[in-house]
C-alpha cells in the first residue's frame, strides 16, 4: 500500500487510483454526462471496509461521494478529486421467504433483488428500471409497479446497517434507533453509508398480467389512462410514457420515430382478472403496437432497460402531481410534441393506495396524497454536446405543468434545482425532523453530496 493510502490496513477491499486500468470504467455513471476524475475510489467488500474508507477521507479531509448502482441523475456518486466509496462489491442477497424478509447488500440492483425474491414468489416494491441501483432509490423514497399494492421502497426498510460519518457501524432498528430508521426512510444518504438492508418481502403472481399498448401522440389515451386510474384498485399499476417509438422489431416501421404514447400496466391479482381490468386501456382507437399477457416481474422490470441503457447524457426534472384531468393530458402531449431528442421521455406513473395509507410521520417522504410522479429525462445520443437545448426542454415542460402540481419534486430526481427544491420536497415538520438528525449523526456534513439536508437550521 502506497503511502498516501496509509491507515486503510485491513481494508479487504481494492483501492482504485488513476493510473488502475480499471479507474475510467469505475468513475463513470449511468449518466453520460457527468465526467468527473476522483483521486480515490474505494470499492468496498464489507461494512469494515466502507467504515475505513470513511475515516481515510474524512482524516485527508477529502470530499467523500457514495455510489450504490451509479444512477443518480445528477452524478451525486461521483467526484471531482476526493474519494468515491463505490458499493458495487457488496453484492449479497440472503431471502428469508419464511419471515418475508431480505437481507440485501449495498451494491445490488434491482434485477438481482428481483430474481432472487420472484423465485419465491416475492418481491420489494422497487423502480422499473432494472439497472437501477437498491440503495439509492431506497433511500430517496422508491415508487413503481407494486407501490400502488405494498407502497413506496422506504416503506418496506425494515432495519439497516449503516457507517456514521466517524467510522462507527450501526445496526438501525425500530427497537434501537427508530428515528434514525425514519430518517432512512425518504432522507437519502445524509446519515451516513447503508452497507446492508432489510426489506419486506410481498407476494406477487408468477407470471402476472402486464404490459403496454402504444397509440400515436394525442391526448384521448391519457384522458382515458386518467379515468381508470382515478377508481383503479390498489393491485393495478399504472404507467404512461410519452416517448418517441423506436425502430424496434416490435414496432411497424411506419411508427419508428413517430412521437407515441405508451400505456403500460401490471395486475396483481389472477390472469383473468388482470386481462379485464387492462382492457379499457387497449380499446382506445386502434393501438400501434399491443403487447400485453402473461410475464413475469423480473420481464416487467426489464421492458424498458433498452430505452434507458447507461451512459448517454442525461437530465431531468419531477413533480408530484395532483388530480389529473383533460387538460392534464392536454398540456403532456404538447410537451412531447415538443422533444428536443428522440431519446427523451415524459412519464406519468400513477401513484396513491398504499402509498397514500402510510401516516405522514412515519416516513421521511412527504407526497404521500399525491396522483402522481411526473418524470421529465431528456437524454440525447453526443456526450460533446452540452444539452442546452434538451435542458431548456425539461425545464419548460415541467413550467407548463406546474399548474398540477401537488407541491414539489422528487428527491430521487432532483438535479440542479437548488437548495430550497430539497427543503421543499420534505415539507416543514420532517425537515426539521431531519435536521436535528444531521447535527447527531453527521454534523460536519460529511456526506454532503446527496440532496443535502445541512446541519444548520
Ligand atoms: C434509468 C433510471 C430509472 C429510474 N427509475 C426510477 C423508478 O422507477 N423509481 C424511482 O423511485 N426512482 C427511479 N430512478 C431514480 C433513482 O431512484 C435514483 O437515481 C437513485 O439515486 C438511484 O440509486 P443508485 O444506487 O443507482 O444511485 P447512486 O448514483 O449510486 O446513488 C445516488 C445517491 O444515493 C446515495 N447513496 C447511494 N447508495 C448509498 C448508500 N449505500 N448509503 C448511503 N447513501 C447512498 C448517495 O447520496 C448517492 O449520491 C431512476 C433513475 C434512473 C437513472
């Protein structure tokens, strides 16, 4: 060991430095755009490791950066100089289908968790993006396709392990530590490093009734996605993608690069049921592409890997929404109409029922009544080009629709927006809440590359 790397004995793990071949593959992210050269990277094997990396960069005094999957949106995983603690080697999954819990490492992503679960006929609430990185998306809130059913990933956090800003290791239970646990729940990676979790398992059907229709961009298919989601039960996922069609084999080549709207759903009851409750969402004209049936949630999860593969350049914006009406999907369809790339999407992901049943106080997340997560990425194909163009698009999409909004955006999607979007997707009381537990465990602002909650008031 160099001996600018002195005090990391016993560190199990590989310390990647500049000169590593394998530095250029570890700095980068899902996002293209972010091109940042750390001076350290940490690619950790236990919590013993994460918790010398932590006193290593906290004795050098360097900026410390936390990479769980690598997808933050806006590159917080990554550093300028400083030391990334990259969780990419803790890749364990331990499923206890008796007790419906996972004990589940800090570097795993969504896909492994979800075979190794659906082998039981379980599964965590997780994104529907399989790539997607556990920790990230757990502990900035987590909404997808069984949300509706089981609620959002941090609700189903039943206990965590976690390094503190000066090296200690901390089981964090509801016995032990329930206020830490809330703050885990929703605050990100303000607290410290989470090197394993444990998450509740629910039962799901295998195969279960999924998938998507596509029709031609207008607003007649999301007023009717609107109608059905306003009464649809808690076992009914609901997604809408405003996008532009790919040249895929699935689609008639009449309809590659024609701006479409995606209605995508998933039923988590028994087949037949699931095939009548889609059924509104495929009669509405004639579909361009319709590709619903039977599949398993590891297919679903992975139905839309393609048109979000890692590293184009990326960037994106997030409301929760309130009711959603005619207008609604008025002011969505001029918005896709107006796509600066043909790789960016709007999407509308239905949220409510369980999610909605949570009381406010026992989670860190604030938009629990909301309809809604509008989610606007803008992603363009020449890492050379800046974005201005397709930033400006975001920017101006999520103005135009603000009208709906329910009160701000999204942790987990938040880019450059600034302080005060952060304070205002907590709310007040968990704000607080969330200060006063930065200043007991972190009050140096060690991990201040996240959506920052500041120890001051
Ligand atoms: C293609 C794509 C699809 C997405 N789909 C969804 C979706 O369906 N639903 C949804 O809710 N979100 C979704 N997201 C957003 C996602 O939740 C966030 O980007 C999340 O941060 C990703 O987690 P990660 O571990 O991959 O990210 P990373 O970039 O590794 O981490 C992001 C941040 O999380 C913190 N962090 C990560 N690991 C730890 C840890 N172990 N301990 C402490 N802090 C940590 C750090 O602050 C870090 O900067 C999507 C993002 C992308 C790019």
């Amino acid at each position: 060991m160099t001996s600018d790397t002195a005090g990391l004995t016993g560190f199990s793990g590989t310390m990647i430095r500049p000169e590593d071949p394998e530095y250029h593959a570890a700095r980068r992210l899902w996002n293209g755009a972010i091109d940042r050269y750390p001076a350290f990277i940490a690619r950790c094997l236990t919590a013993e490791d994460v918790a010398l990396a932590v006193r290593f960069g906290v004795r050098h005094d360097l900026t410390i950066a936390v990479r769980g999957g690598g997808h933050s949106f806006p590159g917080l995983s990554m550093c300028e100089g400083g030391l990334v603690i990259d969780l990419s080697g803790m890749r364990s999954i331990e499923i206890d289908a008796e007790a419906r819990r996972a004990e589940v490492g800090a570097g795993v992503l969504w896909r492994e968790l979800d075979a190794a679960a659906e082998a039981y006929g379980l599964a965590v609430p997780g994104g529907e993006v399989s790539h997607t990185g556990v920790a990230g998306l757990t502990l900035g809130g987590g909404v997808g396709w069984l949300s509706r059913r089981y609620g959002l990933t941090c609700d189903n956090l039943v206990a965590a392990q976690l390094v503190t800003a000066d090296g200690e290791i901390l089981e964090v239970t509801e016995d032990g530590a329930p206020e830490l646990l809330w703050g885990l729940r929703g605050g990100g990676g303000n607290f410290g490093v989470v090197t394993r979790f444990t998450l509740r398992l629910n039962p799901i059907p295998v195969p279960m009734y999924a998938g998507t229709v596509l029709y031609p961009l207008s607003a007649a298919p999301l007023s009717v996605f609107f109608d059905i989601a306003r009464d649809a039960p808690d076992e009914l996922g609901l997604n809408a993608a405003l996008i532009t069609a790919p040249p895929a084999p699935f689609v008639p080549p009449a309809f590659h690069g024609a701006p479409v709207i995606a209605l995508a759903a998933c039923y988590l009851g028994d087949l037949a049921a699931g095939e009548a409750m889609v059924r509104p969402l495929r009669g509405v004209g004639a579909p361009i592409v319709d590709a619903f049936g039977p599949m398993p949630y590891t297919a679903l999860q992975a139905m839309v890997d393609d048109s979000a593969t890692p590293g184009l350049p990326a960037y994106a914006r997030s409301e929760w929404l309130g009711p959603l009406d005619d207008s609604a999907a008025t002011a969505l369809v001029e918005a896709a109409g107006r796509m600066t790339s043909p790789m960016s999407q709007v999407l509308v992901r239905i949220t409510g029922g369980a999610i909605a049943r949570v009381p406010a106080e026992d989670t860190a997340f604030r938009f629990r009544d909301a309809a809604a997560i509008l989610t606007i990425a803008a992603r363009w194909p020449d890492p050379a080009d800046a974005g201005a163009a397709h930033h400006d698009w975001t920017r101006t999409t999520w103005e135009s629709l603000r009208p709906w909004s329910a009160g701000g955006g999204y942790i987990n999607h938040l880019c450059d927006e600034g302080p005060g979007r952060v304070r205002e997707a907590y709310g007040e009381p968990a704000w607080q809440r969330l200060v006063a537990l930065k200043r007991k465990f972190d009050p140096d602002n060690v991990f201040h590359l996240n959506q920052n909650i500041p120890p001051e008031r």
